[in-house]
C-alpha cells in the first residue's frame, strides 16, 4: 500500500485509550507521518472548544474535523473550512420542550470555539480545563439565542439508556437536525441533519485537491461508519463497535495494543 496523501484519526478510542492516554508510541507515529509529507487530521465528535486539549494529548496535527463533521478547520491558521448550525431558534425550543418532558435534564452547547454546559456533564466527558459549568445554558446563551454547532443532553435516569433518551428528543427534531449518540459517553446529541465524519472530510479533501481515494482512516465506533466507507482504506480498531469491524477494510490491533502505531509503522517502514 502506497503512502496516503491524508490520514484521518478518530480521537477516542482509537488515538486515545478509555483511560485518556495517548502513548508515546502512536504520537512518535502521527509525528513521522507529517514530517513524510502526509497531512493528518482529527476527526472526532469532540467539539473545536476542545482542540488544545486534544493537541495536548496526541501531539500536533493540521487539521481538525470536530462535532461529527460539523467544524473543519486548519489548525495551524484558524481558518474555518466548514461550520454548520442549527438555529438558535430551534436551540431554544428543543432545550424548552425537553425540560418540560424530562424535569432534571441537562443541557450543553457548542458556539463557535466554546462550550457551555450545565452541571454534571463534566463527568461524562473526558477531562477538558478552563469550563465552568452554568445553572442555565440558554440565559447564557442570551436572546435571541445565537446559532450552536451542537445541542448536548444528559441525564441521570438515562445514563444506560442512550436510546430511550434519544427517542424523547428525536420528537423535537425537525427536517434540519439530527440526533447521534455513541456507545461510551452518556450522552445524546443534536447535530445539524446530514453531518457525519465523512461530510466534514469530502470538505477537508476538496480543499486540499484530494479526494477520497488519497485518505486513510482510522476509527472504532459507529460515528466512524461513513467515514472508514468513504475513505480509500478505513481501518477499524479491534475494539470497535461489531459493525464498524464489518464495514472496515482492515482491523488493526486495539487502542491499548497501539492498532495504529502498528498499522501505520509498517506502512511508512515496510
């Protein structure tokens, strides 16, 4: 297999193990990929709010496909490729109706290069610094309430049942939103409707004057399903979700054996 011209990583459980490590290994790899001349980017549902954090962790890349395919962005410059929105309108309403529904719901938005969030969805995510939670997102958020990126929900009852708690929500949906939720993150969220990793990235690749063939990508869960489809090669971690191992080209080694510093070291040396 020819070196890519891209390499696209999803972030947790795939570049980072479950207990937040990124081990020397796969960022010396992620680092020889760059210096061969391969552009690398993230692609991850973590939202752009939580870039630094993540360069911290994984070492440099140049670009950033954030909140599911929502946000792609160079990283080097801070120039924007793409950013969707759901309406601040429909941000309000949706966020209104699901506390009447559920009394005790909590609430986070990504706007722009920030999150808000209510509290207690600081210990469902992975560790972030410099967030405060809030009492309120939407008096925050002011009025009018500005676009978001993301609408996050979470709660206690429905922390082992993501599912249950999408279908409150998907009946506050409309034809412009969409909802999502993983398998390790308790949480559910609403996104613009068609994002996905792969959008974001067929963004990333026209951009740069590449298609979809010049790409490589790695990931476990079942948000990385279109993108290991999309990509030339998509390499799923043998961790991964059962389906995600069935739509991928290749299995790699799990995050904590280094499946991509396995995989890409015998690339770039074999």
């Amino acid at each position: 297999m020819a070196l890519p011209k891209l390499v696209a990583f999803d972030v947790d459980g795939t570049l980072i193990t479950y207990d937040g490590v990124c081990s020397d290994r796969t960022r010396a790899v992620i680092a020889e990929l760059r210096e061969a001349g391969v552009a690398v980017s993230i692609a991850t549902g973590r939202p752009l709010a939580a870039l630094e954090e993540t360069m911290d962790l994984i070492g440099q890349f140049d670009f950033a496909v954030c909140g599911n395919g929502g946000v792609v962005v160079d990283v080097p410059t801070g120039a924007m490729i793409r950013q969707s929105t759901i309406a601040g309108a429909t941000t309000e309403r949706i966020v209104r109706s699901m506390r009447t529904k559920l009394p005790g719901i909590g609430t986070a938005v990504d706007v722009g290069d920030r999150t808000i969030e209510e509290h207690g969805f600081e210990r469902r995510v992975p560790p972030r610094s410099g967030i405060v939670a809030v009492d309120d997102v939407l008096e925050m958020l002011g009025s009018p309430c500005p676009d978001v990126a993301r609408l996050v929900f979470f709660h206690d009852d429905f922390d082992h049942d993501l599912p249950g708690l999408a279908r409150v929500a998907t009946a506050d949906l409309d034809d412009r939103t969409e909802i999502f939720h993983g398998v390790i993150l308790p949480i559910v969220e609403v996104i613009p409707a068609g994002d996905n990793k792969a959008v974001g990235l067929d963004a990333l690749t026209a951009h740069l004057g590449l298609t979809a063939e010049d790409t490589l990508a790695f990931g476990d869960g079942t948000n990385d399903l279109e993108m290991l489809a999309w990509a030339g090669t998509g390499v799923a971690m043998a961790n991964s979700a059962d389906v995600t191992l069935e739509r991928a080209d290749v299995v790699t080694a799990s995050v904590e054996d280094d499946g991509v510093a396995v995989f890409l070291e015998q690339l770039l040396r074999g």
